[in-house]
C-alpha cells in the first residue's frame, strides 16, 4: 500500500521516535505493532503518542528479532512535524461552495474522470486513493504577496489537519496527503468562478469525517485570534492548534478490526432480499447478477468501484438477458439498492436525489459504485469466492442459466476443477478449429500461448507414495510395460482457482477416476469418503499415506465446486 495509504486505511500518524527498519525500507513502529495485533489476537492494539509507549512498542519489536531505530519518519529523516490547523471556508451559493463540498470532499471524485488532465499527478493520487476515489478541495490564486491566504498557501504541508468552515460552524474535518497545483484539474472538478478563475491549489485529503453536529465556530476562532466570521483560508501552528484541541469532536480512528468475516459475508449473501412486483412474481434476479459481476471484477484483479456508465454498459445486457422474464433491465435499481446489503457501497447520489434518482441523473452525476473493502478484500481468497458464488446462484438463481451467466461473467472456468489454463479465449479456439477444417492433410496454424510451470518432483513424489495405485479406486495400471498414474491438483491451478502447485494440493488418481475428479462428477465429502456428486454413493474412502498431507480447505474448494456445478446442470 506505501505507508501513507497503511497509516491512514488504519488511523495512524507517523513515527515520530522509533522507525522499524528492514532492508532499505523504514516503516512506522507502531502502527506495525498495532496492526500485527489485530492479525494475531484479533484487536487493533491501543497505544498512545508518549515516548514511553513508543519505548514500549520497540521493545517488543527488538525482541522478536526487528531492527528499530530512533528517528522519526520525515523528508530526509527529518523529524515528522506535528499537524498545524488550516481552517477552510466551504464558500457560499455564489462560488457553489455546497455544490463543490458535496462533490468532491464528501462523495469524492473518480480518478477515471480526471485521467486526461492529471498528468504527473496521476501516480502520486493512484497511490494515495488505492480505491480510486480522491477527496479533493482546492483554492483560488491571491495577487498579494503576504496576506492571509497567502501565508497558508505558503506554510500549509501534508500531515495537516483541514477544517472546513460553513455558516458560523465547523462542519467537517480532514487530513492533508498530498499538495499540488494544477488549474486543468481544477477545472475539470469544480470549472470557475464567477470571476473566472478556478481553485488550481489543491489539497488531496484523507481520513475524512462528517462533524454529528456543527461545531459552533466563535470560541475556537476566538482562542486563535482568527476574527469571524472566517472569509479566507487561514493557518495556525501546531501549538495553537492543541490550544483549541479541547473544543473540536476526539478523532474518530476507525477500528479495522474485522467486522465482516467469510461467514457473515456468505450469510448476507444467502439473505439478500430480491425485490419482487408483486407476490404473485418470482424475485428479480437484479441484485444477484450485479453481485456476481462485482465478484468477477474480484477474480480478475479490477477495482472494486466502477463509474455507473461502466457498471450500465456491463450489467445492463445481463439483467436484460437473465432476468426474470418481463421485468426490464434497469440497472440503476442493483446499483443503488445493493446499499442495503452491507456489502456495497455508493458515491456520488445526493441524498436531494431522491429515493431513486432517474437514469438521466445518474448520466449527469457519474456516481460509482461496488463492493465494500471489506467485501472485496474477503473475495481476493479463491475459497470464500467461489462459496459466495455458490451462495448466489443457490439462493437467487436457481432457476436460471447458470452456466451461461458465469461464462458471460467471465467465470466460466468454474465448469471444471481445473479452471482455464493461461491465455485461454473461452470458445474461440474451438471456432478456429472449425473454420480451418477441410479435406485432405490436418492444417495447421502457428499460435503463441503461456502455459502454467508445473514442480515435477512434486508429481513424482505423490506417484511413489503410491507406487502409482489410485487413492480412489487402488487401481496400478501398466502401460508400455511401465507403472502408469495421474498426479490431480485438487484446487487446480488455472484461473479462477488459482492452486497451489504443492504435494498437500495433490491426488494420485488412475486416469478414469482422475476425469471424474476434474469433471466435477466425484468429490471426498469432509469424513474422506469418496462420493458420485449426483447420487452422493458412496465409491470407499480416499486411500492417504502417513506422509500425505493433504490440506482439507483444498478438498473443501473442490467440494464446493461440485455443488455449483451440481445446480448449473439442473
């Protein structure tokens, strides 16, 4: 993530006395300690920002083997300073000051929308905003050379805290991670004034909170000797700004501790609520394809949240196709009612909007949308993805062409054990190969593929165990006067599985029993009994050494494999 991202994700500040260093990399001691924490027990650890905690917490870390030194996490080994207080004026109707916060401090705006204006920009904000959703607030230039908001433009630096200033009151308030000019993306975001200028020195902004209720701004401007009301963008130092700490909400520092686990995300999934027209209708399927869309942007790595015209041009044509019959594809009914599952999220609909805002309003706003961190972050692990798949599909669409959504989705490599292999076009090679068939000598044609790296000694091993006798069935075939047997991975290693190439994801399995193993039709229940997927006999138990460990979440995947493709073919 870079520490930046690290710190902010889990509410931390930088290092100010002890560094953890490891290699060329330096990273904040306690924040490490903290978050190892909440890995290992399960709660993010507490510590405060005195030295003897700080003393504490590299204690701990030398002792387990960490080299910490003393020093703090600054520019050039620099001491981090503490954060000094810039109060922000939200701005009035007249420079859309309601408009502009909304948009681009409280909803955030969308990095695919500033792609062609951010130039230099472009990696420092992909860094800082992981989610491609970026906080931004800007200002407009002064002609004077040591006023007010010149000084601020001047002395404000990333690490300080930003309160925003609206109507007598403090509303909000928000963290400095990034300063720079630039008037193309100003424009973009906010366009001009009625003067014509724009608001080209901007702050990219993190650790963002909502004020419950409006601070009454009269005693902390009075204490900072700043007259009211505020007209002008204003800095005061670290030390004035503990002076007024008492009179500003604590600072919320959210807790990462897991809230959502695999269970609880199945769970939601199984429960979701599919809206229906009327009793007498089977439930719309909207919110279930739209799910299964957010999972396969999962498997292939994109970013959780997508702009809606993405999400309409994607989703669309699939609620068209695999709704229920007669409801009509609309796509903004999954996009906005998902909210209420707890494992989505919106940006950009205003709650002026509506209960449902029309398509037209979502052309115009742009808003974006998908899975929670959370959500997205438990879906990375191949197993919980491939259950929430299955819990979908058993749940919601039962009665659908499951197989047909998967492979429009892009998972279709879940027909089998062992996926699709690397650079597999679904059916165009089977096309190719019809087309090129004429009469006379096979033809050829030259291609170019990528194929997975198999361990053969792995294979090797897991046949002499056997000495290869099927696990399944006891089998020993000969073939060319030679023992002959199949190594089947059991979590196989094409996309979306993603296995490991190792001896605990392997079976040793006679070449029948191996076609069954991948064709999802066998399976080895949690007892390690061998079972027929659609008649659930019994076939003996699974035959395993001493010295084969065989990992029992891989035999779970697999498991669950079978039961999704169980469903698919009814």
């Amino acid at each position: 993530m870079g520490r930046e991202t690290f710190r902010r994700q889990h509410g931390f500040g930088p290092a100010t006395t002890y560094e953890l260093v490891l290699g060329r990399d330096r990273f904040d001691s306690k924040a490490i300690a903290a978050v190892a924490h909440l890995y290992s027990v399960g709660t993010l650890l507490s510590t405060d920002d005195s030295d003897e905690d700080a003393h504490t917490v590299a204690h701990r870390l030398r002792a387990l083997g960490f080299t910490v030194q003393e020093g703090a996490a600054g520019t050039n080994d620099e001491p981090a300073a503490a954060p000094q207080l810039v109060l922000q004026p939200r701005g009035g109707a007249r420079d859309r000051g309601p408009q502009n916060f909304a948009k681009s401090v409280h909803d955030g705006v969308h990095l695919d929308t500033l792609g062609h204006v951010l130039g230099e920009h472009a990696g420092t904000l992909t860094s800082l905003y992981p989610d491609g959703v970026a906080r931004l607030w800007g200002s407009t230039p002064t002609t004077q050379a040591n006023n007010e908001k010149a000084r601020a433009l001047r002395g404000r630096r990333v690490g300080d805290d930003v309160l925003f200033y609206a109507e007598n009151h403090f509303i909000a308030r928000a963290r400095i991670l990034h300063l720079f000019d630039s008037s193309l993306v100003a424009r973009e975001v906010w366009d001009t004034d009625q003067d014509g200028s724009t608001w080209e020195h901007i702050m990219a902004l993190g650790d963002y909170e909502k004020f419950p209720d409006p601070v009454l701004a009269a005693p902390v401007l009075r204490s900072l000797n700043v007259p009211a009301p505020l007209r002008s963008l204003t800095l005061r130092s670290a030390d004035s700004y503990r002076g007024v700490a008492p009179l500003l909400p604590a600072r919320h520092r959210p807790s990462p501790s897991p809230s959502l686990t695999p269970d609880t995300l199945l769970e939601r999934l199984r429960s979701l609520r599919a809206r229906r027209r009327s009793e007498a209708t089977a439930p719309s399927r909207h919110q279930a394809i739209s799910l299964l869309w957010a999972v396969s942007r999962a498997a292939a790595g994109k970013p959780r949240l997508a702009p809606w015209d993405v999400f309409r041009s994607e989703v669309g044509p699939l609620l068209t196709d695999f709704g229920i019959s007669g409801s009509r594809g609309t796509a903004e009914y999954p996009f906005l009612y998902l909210r209420d599952s707890g494992l989505w999220e919106v940006h950009g609909v205003t709650d002026e909007a509506g209960p449902m805002p029309q398509p037209g309003a979502f052309d115009v706003a742009q808003p974006v949308a998908g899975l929670t961190y959370e959500s997205a972050d438990l879906l990375k692990n191949p197993l919980t993805r491939l259950e929430a798949v299955a819990a979908l599909c058993s749940t919601q669409l039962n009665d659908a062409d499951q197989r047909n959504v998967l492979d429009r989705l892009g998972l279709g490599g879940y027909a089998t054990a062992e996926g699709l292999p690397d650079g597999d076009d679904g059916d165009n090679g089977q096309e190719a190969a019809t087309a090129e068939r004429a009469a006379g000598p096979t033809a050829r044609r030259k291609t170019t593929t990528s194929r997975l790296i198999r361990n053969p000694a792995i294979v090797s091993k897991v046949k002499e165990l056997y000495e290869h006798a099927c696990q399944v069935c006891g089998e020993c075939l000969q073939y060319k006067h030679m023992a002959y047997s199949e190594a089947a991975h059991i979590r196989g290693l094409g996309s979306p599985h993603d296995g490991p190439d190792e001896l605990s994801n392997l079976l040793c399995l006679c070449p029948n029993h191996h076609v069954l193993f991948d064709g999802l039709e066998i399976y080895v229940d949690a007892d390690g009994t061998v079972k027929n997927i659609h008649t659930r006999a019994s076939l003996g138990r699974l035959n395993v050494t001493a010295e084969h460990r065989i990992d029992e979440a891989y035999l779970r995947y697999h498991r669950t494999l079978c039961e999704l493709n169980s469903m698919a073919r009814k």
